[in-house]
C-alpha cells in the first residue's frame, strides 16, 4: 500500500512534459505490478507457512479455558 501511494504521481505521470519525451520514459506500470505481485506471493506464501505450522489464531499460552 505504501509502495503503492509513493508511487502515484510517476504512476499517474504528473510532470510529464510535451515537450520533454525522454522525462518519465521507463515503463513504470510494468515495474510498479512486478513489485506489488511480489509483495502479494510473500504475503500467500507466509500465510500458507503459518497455517502449515499451525500458528496464529489459538490460544496464547498461559491463558485458561
């Protein structure tokens, strides 16, 4: 998310000028999906590992029924 919101002016091309081509020519989309696709496979795959492991949700120990 915060990835995300840092990104919205190079995304949105906020700046960009006619007359300047070569200001905010890389493709930006591209590399912005690549990294939020990232974040969301370590984002499953952690969840998928804890679940595996048993983790989170139960009880803490120490803490009578």
């Amino acid at each position: 998310m915060t990835v995300t919101l840092a990104t919205v002016p190079v995304l949105g091309r906020f700046g960009a000028l006619p007359d300047n081509p070569t200001l905010l020519d890389r493709p930006y989309l591209a590399g912005w999906s690549v990294l939020a696709g990232l974040v969301a496979a370590g984002v499953v795959a952690a969840t998928v590992a804890r679940a595996r492991r048993g983790g989170g949700g139960g009880a803490a120990p120490g803490d009578s029924p």
